[in-house]
C-alpha cells in the first residue's frame, strides 16, 4: 500500500542550526511529493513539491529532493530561524478515483529557539 | 496558489446540536473538496471526498450520516456535523484540487468544541 514515515520530533534547535527532517514513503506507481508546513493553530501551507525522480522542490530556504533509489524526500534547511517553528507534514500524493489523493506522515514538530 | 477560507474559525456548541462548517474556495473553481479532521498532536485523517454535484465519497469508518458533506457550487463545500458528541471535539480542515491538477491548497481549519 501507499505510505508515509517521518522521523519522530520534537525536533529542537538553535537559531541558525542546520535542519534535516527524514521521510521515506511507499507507493505504487510514481507518486508526487510534498511538504506541508502548519503553524501553531493555523491550516497546512504547501511549502515545497516535486513531481518526478531526481526533482527538487525549494522555497524560503527549503529544499528536498525526490529520491527514488532509496523512496526519501528529506526536508533541509541549511540555517533555521525561530519563525520555522512549527509541525512539518512530508504526504505523497496517490490517484485514486480519478483525482489525487494525499497520504500524509505523522507530521514532525519543529521548535527552533534563540 | 489558491485562497481557501473556512467558517467559523472555531465554534462550541452543546451536545446533540448540529454545526455546519463552510468551506470556499475564493480565487478559482475547485471541481474537488477533501475534508479532513485532526486530533490534537497528531496527523491529518481524510474524512471524505467532495465533488461537485455529485455524493461525496467517505474514507472506511467515516460515518456519512453523521458527516454530512453538500458540495453546493464549485466554490462551495460544506460538512455538517450531526447530533454533535464531545468524541467529536477537533480540528476540521478543508482543501480544494484545480481541475486537472494535483497539488492541494489547504483552509486555515475550523476548531470544534462540543460540551
């Protein structure tokens, strides 16, 4: 079946740390790939995505890249502000019915603190 | 991306009342509506699926005489929640898929409180 695994959080950092967050997924086929990101009481925001094999999707200093040899999509930031604060969801996208459907991970919370 | 709305923001209500959550798609026509809940701490659990003019589809489990799902237009969707319990206390998020498309744009949620 279709799946996705994070890595456990709480994830806590310093301010400026290097961030990586690990998800690997199974699917069939050849799903798409995002990261999600939700703020304290807020909804999902779409953060980054990328839709086939070697592709990496980036945004605010973010980046993963789709790897289909070892089915990862890790999430990197290279230096983290305490605004990044929040609960990062990795989901994969499967079709099912004739329209996507997300699969999502168990979400990783980040706290990053001065 | 796309503008998702929700309303209310939250609501309390008492049980066995009923409550109807709204969702808009506000800059584009969404042909499908996902409706999710979220528990505390934990991931998103699709509920149910909303295309426009037709039933909407449910996830195993989900009752969908309890969770009444009305895609009314094609920026319009709304889940009703029926003879509310408080197990049914949580956080109810929406989103909207582009026709054709596959990314999905997700509504700030609306927060349930039944006493």
């Amino acid at each position: 079946g279709n799946s996705v695994t994070q890595m456990e959080g709480p994830v806590t950092l310093s301010e400026e740390a290097f961030l990586t967050i690990n998800c690997t997924y199974t699917a069939t086929g050849y799903p798409s790939l995002f990261w999600y990101v939700q703020y304290p009481g807020e909804g999902l925001q779409l953060l980054l995505k990328a839709t086939k094999a070697d592709d990496k999707g980036s945004n605010k200093g973010f980046e993963a890249t789709y790897r289909k040899e070892t089915t990862s999509f890790h999430l990197e930031k290279g230096s983290v502000q305490v605004s990044d604060s929040a609960v990062y969801f990795c989901a994969l996208s499967v079709t099912n019915g004739g329209y996507n459907k997300l699969i999502f991970g168990a979400g990783t919370r980040l706290a990053v603190h001065p | 991306g796309a503008v998702v709305s929700q309303h209310p923001s939250w609501v309390i209500c008492k049980s066995g009342t009923s409550v109807k959550i709204e969702c808009r798609s506000l800059d584009f026509q969404a042909t499908t509506m996902f409706w999710y809940r979220q528990f505390p701490k934990q991931s998103l659990m699709l509920m149910a699926t909303s295309n426009e003019g037709s039933k909407a589809t449910y996830e195993q489990g989900v009752e969908k005489d309890k969770f009444l799902i009305n895609h009314a237009s094609l920026t319009l969707s709304t889940l009703t929640v029926t003879s509310a319990h408080p197990e049914d206390s949580s956080f109810y998020i929406c989103s909207v898929l582009t026709r054709g498309g596959e990314t999905q744009y997700f509504g700030p949620g609306t927060r349930l409180l039944v006493l």
